[in-house]
C-alpha cells in the first residue's frame, strides 16, 4: 500500500478549505456546499484547531434546532482531531477511519497542515491497486 504523502501527490486538487471558530455554521454549510467537500479544517492563523464537518451540523445544530446563522462552528466542531503522518500509510489509514468512524484526516508533519485526507481518496487508491492486479494478473495469465 502507497504512503500518504503518495495519496495527498496524486489527488486532482490538494485545497484546504479552512474556516475559524468565529465563522458561524451557517457560512461553513455554505462553503461545503460550494466546494462539494464534507468537512472544513478549523484554524486558529495557522494553527489547526478543530474540524467541523457535516456530521456535525446535523448532531449538534440541526437535531437541537439550533440556529445555524447563531451558531459558531467553534461551538459544534471537533477540537481533538485525530491525524496522520505523511509517512502512515494508507492501510492505517483506513483501520483508523474505520475503528473511529471517521471520513476525514489531516495529514500533519511537524506541526504544519500538509493536506486533508478523505475516506473518498483511499477508496480510490484501493480501486485503482485492484485494477493494476487484475491487469497484471490477466497480462500472467496470457504469457504476456
């Protein structure tokens, strides 16, 4: 299996798309839908201090009848956010997702941002290996 760096090298489009603590749900809802992306990174200048993601909004705004327009996102985000090393690979990559239930990781080294990994960006690469065996296999099987 590749390392993460590899994935975060081979994706379409490495953007953060980032909010603050002081944005309100509701522009962070927006945002998401914009970009077609299922979590924000929350910094504080450079520091990463949470995540806010769908999720989110449905089980701390949405379920509360809370308001999103008086929302902050640093009321609902997730301020211990787990992440991963440009070095792990994606095999870890995928028990830590699955164990934890999560769809998003960011990938940190040394305490910089480097990139944020998707549940999506794995399945991907998991597909693609697949396809390159069977490839490979078929060439075996032809004596090729």
């Amino acid at each position: 299996m590749k390392k993460v760096s590899e994935i975060l090298k081979s994706k379409d489009s490495n953007l953060l798309f980032t909010v603050t603590p002081a944005t309100t749900v509701l522009e962070a809802a927006m945002l998401m839908a914009e970009k077609g992306v299922g979590a924000l990174l929350v910094l504080e200048g450079e520091q990463m201090v949470g995540i806010v993601s769908e999720r989110d909004y449905i089980r701390r705004v949405a379920l509360f009848e809370r308001s999103a327009l008086g929302t902050t996102v640093g009321e609902i985000m997730t301020a211990d956010v787990l992440t991963v090393s440009p070095l792990d690979g994606t095999q870890h990559c995928m028990q830590l997702m699955t164990n934890k239930r999560l769809r998003h990781l960011p990938v940190v080294e040394e305490g910089k941002l480097l990139g944020l990994l998707s549940i999506g960006d794995l399945v991907k690469d998991v597909m693609q290996e697949q396809q390159n065996m069977i490839n490979h296999l078929e060439k075996y099987i032809r004596g090729e």
